[in-house]
C-alpha cells in the first residue's frame, strides 16, 4: 500500500529476518530460509541486504514477489476501508476504496444483489435510473476465498440534466527524466459522451493537451523541481477533477569545463549573456551573438534562438 507516486525509500520496508554469518567466504556457498509473514499476500517487494564484515560495503539485490495463500494458514482479510465515491452521473456511479495485500478479488453488491467482482479497489455501475438512491456493499476476498465483513455506503445518481464531469484522472507517474525532459503518464478517465482529451498543468499553467494518456513536457531546465496535474476534457466539454499532483527533478545537465551554463532569468533576476561568450546547453556549446538579457523567456534558449546563439 506505497503510494506508487513516490520512490521507495528504507523507511517504507519492515525487517522480517536478519542472518549472522560466521565470517567465512562466499565459497561455502551457504543456503538461508527467510520467512515471510503469513498475512501477508500479493505483490510484495523483498530487499536483501548483504554487510561485507568488517567493512562498510554492501551489496543490495530487489526482488519482485507474487505471493500466494497458504490453505494452510486461512487469514480472513479485513473490512473494505475507506470506500467512496469517485464520480456519479444519472447513469453510473464509480466507486473506489482503500486497497489491501491480502485480498485477491472485492464483491460487489447493490440493493443486496451481487453486481461484479474486481480485482482492483475500484468499481463502476452502469445502465442505473437517474435520481435514485442505491445501497452498495463490498466485500473482500482471500486467496483462499475467505470473504470478509461487508461495508456499506448509499449513493444518489443526478438529475438527467445535471452537469457530469469525467473521472479525474488516476496515478499521475513520471516514466523519466532528462535534464530537459519530462515523460508523463496516467491512467485513463471516463465520461458517458467519452473523453476528448487531457490537459496538462505545469505549476499552474496550461503547457499542452494530448488525447493520448502520456505526455512529454521538453525545453525544461536542468536540475529543477516541476508540479503537474491533468484534467480530462469530455467530447461535451466537461472537465474532470485534477489528478493527484505530481512533483518531478530533472537531470542536472551535462556540465562542460570551463564554460558557463544557459539558464532562464527571470523578471526579478534577469540572466546577462555577452555577446562572443560561450555557454552550454544540453550538452553543447553555442558562441552567443549579441548581448542581451533573459528574463524568463525560454524560447530565447541556445537551441530555439539562432538570432541570439550559434552551435559552436
């Protein structure tokens, strides 16, 4: 349950075992049996760390994990947490809820009836009367078919003519960084007219829209700290909730010896390039041509301006 927003760190892990080795070499090719706790189910990440005695090196080695019920040891998974609605029109409702390791598949029930099953804490009921009151239930399910305790939560759809926005975008991730790039990606929204396209914020403002769920965000700056939201945009116009913000580093930029490195002014703190001075910029080195100041304009770039730089 990391947030898969964020970079793990040795914090998020829990310590399930530690070996005393007795100092001899690796060539006795010792053998050790860890256990992972019984309650635990599903994908799991397992770090191993080896202290080289007598040193302070280490070796570290990950490891993905699947793991699966034991019949053996039956565990009844707890109560859905959480459980909320993500979106309702007068013909769907979306509901969400907090996910758990150790269920393998949620039931869902409306009015008392099962209506679907997800493997994901996540649902959403279609074909539904406008302005009517439904009593969903879900429940979670063990790998061992173990269900647990029922949680309950009432939801009204809206009016036919009333405003439906799309389901906000999800799990906006950085699928990597350049010293000028950023690669942006999100899980897909939903509208009953469908989604036209996604609109992509950069500290508050508007940078491009893609109808695609990914986008590359270029001709950033070294070494500097962005925040991103998206919002879908429905074929009628509607627009969603943002999506959970996102703050991502570029690279730090190659750094050339002897030669200054381009950067963006601003209105407060202007950045003076002199004409016949040498700069670097993603890597090259360009001779600037006449002198003047940048106060935040990054069209006015090395590579974008050849009025003002050339590639040496």
């Amino acid at each position: 349950d990391w947030n898969p927003n964020d970079k793990l760190d040795r914090d998020d892990f829990e310590l399930i075992g530690t070996i005393n080795h007795n100092g001899t070499t690796g060539s006795t090719n010792p053998s050790h049996s860890i256990n992972i706790p019984s309650d635990r189910l599903g994908y799991h990440v397992v770090l191993a760390v080896w202290d080289v005695a007598d040193t302070v090196n280490a070796f570290y080695n990950v490891i993905d994990l699947n793991v699966t019920g034991d019949s053996t040891i039956p565990v009844k998974p707890e109560a859905p947490q959480n459980v909320r609605v993500q979106n309702v029109t007068s013909s769907t409702v979306n509901l969400t809820w907090n996910g758990q390791a150790n269920a393998a598949s949620y039931n869902v029930y409306r009015d008392g009836k099962l209506v679907g099953t997800s493997v994901d804490p996540e649902f959403s009921d279609k074909d539904l009367t406008a302005e009517t009151t439904y009593t969903y239930e879900i429940e979670a399910v063990s790998q061992t078919g173990i269900k647990s305790d029922k949680t309950a939560i009432s939801v009204t759809t809206t009016a036919i003519s009333a405003e439906e926005k799309p389901t906000a975008p999800k799990n906006l991730h950085s699928m990597g960084e350049t010293s000028s790039s950023i690669s942006l990606m999100w899980g897909a929204s939903t509208h009953t007219q469908g989604i036209k396209q996604y609109d992509i914020y950069r500290n508050g403002q508007l940078v491009g829209s893609t109808s695609d769920t990914s986008y590359m965000d270029e001709n950033l700056t070294a070494n500097t700290t962005y925040s991103y939201v998206v919002r879908a945009i429905s074929t009628n116009g509607e627009v969603s909730d943002a999506s959970n913000t996102l703050n991502v580093t570029t690279k730090q930029g190659e750094i050339i010896e002897g030669v200054r490195e381009w950067k963006l002014g601003s209105m407060s703190s202007p950045e003076l390039y002199t004409a016949n001075e040498e700069v670097s910029y993603k890597g090259r080195v360009y001779t600037t041509l006449v002198t003047h100041f940048n106060y935040g304009d990054d069209t006015w770039a090395p590579d974008q301006a050849p009025t003002l730089f050339r590639l040496k």
